[in-house]
C-alpha cells in the first residue's frame, strides 16, 4: 500500500524497508520506514511536501507523520536500537469497551499486576528466546529483552510494555500469553522464565491474539554511529554454553 503510493507519486518503482515486520492485525503507531530516491528528484530535497501529497494519497487508516533526509548509513531496521510495543488489555466483566475495542484484548478474569510483573522478571536480559519463537531459517532466537512491566491504566485496562533490540517472529505475543497464564493463576510464577531452557517453540504457550498489540516506538543512535550500528545488528547472535 505504503509502495504502491510512493511508486505512483515519485514515479518510480519504490521499494521500503521498515523498522519492523508486524503480524497481520498488529497495529503500529511508531513504524519507521526508509526509501532511497535519487538526488535530484524534486521530492528528494522537500520531505515535507513527500509527507504532504502522500496522505493525501493513502487510505484513511495509514498516515505518515514526518519525513527527513537521513545519511547513507540509515538503515530502518538494522540501524534500530531498540523497537517498543504496548499490549492493551481489559478484564472488566462486561468486556471491552467500543472504543477502544480494535486496539485492547479482553480477558475473562481479573489478572493481577504484581504477579505479572514478578514472572516479568526473569525473562529480562540477554537470552535464547526460541520457546517463545516461531523459528525461521538462518534466523537467530537470541534477542536483548529490556523490559517488560504490566500496568494498571485505569480500573479495567492493562498495558504491558515490551521492549527490546530486535523480536523474533511471534516473540512478543507469545511472551504475552505465557504470562497471561501465570496473571490469572493457571501457571506459577516461575513458569515463563523456566522456558528459556528449551531450544524449540514450546507448544504449550499461547499467543496472544494480535489485535491487542501496537508497535509505538523505535530508537536509533546518532547519525554517526549508524554505521556502526548497522555492522553489530547484522552479526548472528547465538546462545552462550
């Protein structure tokens, strides 16, 4: 779609690369994306009027916030530092509310905070995350995950807030689901970080449905160190011994 416009406004065959590669269904309010024109393409120079015509051009649920040139070196998704998703949910008794309903999971039962973020805790840090892994080939499962914290945003919505250098695929709806089971009471604490013993996707653990997820930010580092950045993200990490 993003594609499509650009190519018939630039007139040229546009290809993008984004930030990070989402599920169908998950939302996402932080994307970042990157294209390549040549200089001396008129839209090259004025970002603001790229961004301008082409949401004029796009539908009404895709918009384009902002646009600048960046240096050679950027790169949309090896360049990142880290990606930010939320997870919104409600466990009022009578369900979600209808505004929020395309954006928040509801669940059946009460899920307590303190528990979740306690079972949160031992899934931070630099791991092998294959349980919670749909694994793709030549791709690795070891990911830095920097946090992890449930919050009670109002009496009935639960936020979760994930974030990390990069996810593998199903990563955080997964990751979601293990603790849901433990938020309202049919694992132990214990049982998601117990998981990251396994080196195969543990059939056991649900995902999450991927309405209720949103990708809402992502960080890079300074112009001059993008390169940099660039050569450390391409490098395969595998698990310690």
């Amino acid at each position: 779609m993003l594609e499509d416009a650009l190519s018939l406004l630039t007139r040229l065959d546009i290809r993008v690369t984004v930030a990070g590669r989402t599920d169908a269904g998950v939302h996402a309010s932080g994307q970042v994306t990157h294209l390549d024109l040549p200089v001396e393409h008129p839209l090259a120079t004025d970002p603001d009027e790229l961004v301008r015509r082409l949401n004029r051009m796009l539908p009404g649920d895709v918009r384009v916030f902002a646009g600048r040139r960046v240096p050679a070196a950027f790169d949309a998704r090896f360049g990142a530092l880290r990606r930010h998703y939320v997870y919104r949910l409600s466990d009022a008794p009578w369900g979600v509310e209808p505004m929020i309903r395309h954006n928040t999971l509801g669940w059946p039962g009460r899920l307590d905070i303190e528990v979740l973020n306690a079972s949160a805790e031992a899934l931070l840090g630099e791991h092998d995350f294959a349980a919670f892994c749909k694994r793709r080939d030549g791709a690795t499962t070891v990911r830095a995950l920097e946090r992890l914290h449930w919050t009670r945003v109002s009496e009935h919505v639960v936020h979760a807030e994930v974030s990390a250098d990069a996810f593998c695929h199903s990563m955080v709806r997964s990751l979601i689901g293990a603790l849901l089971a433990v938020g309202d009471g049919r694992r132990p604490v214990n049982w998601p970080g117990s998981l990251l013993q396994l080196r195969q996707r543990a059939n056991d653990v649900a995902v999450a449905p991927a309405h209720g997820l949103s990708l809402v930010g992502v960080d890079y580092p300074a112009d001059g160190e993008l390169a940099a950045r660039t050569t450390v993200t391409r490098r395969l990490r595998v698990a310690a011994d």
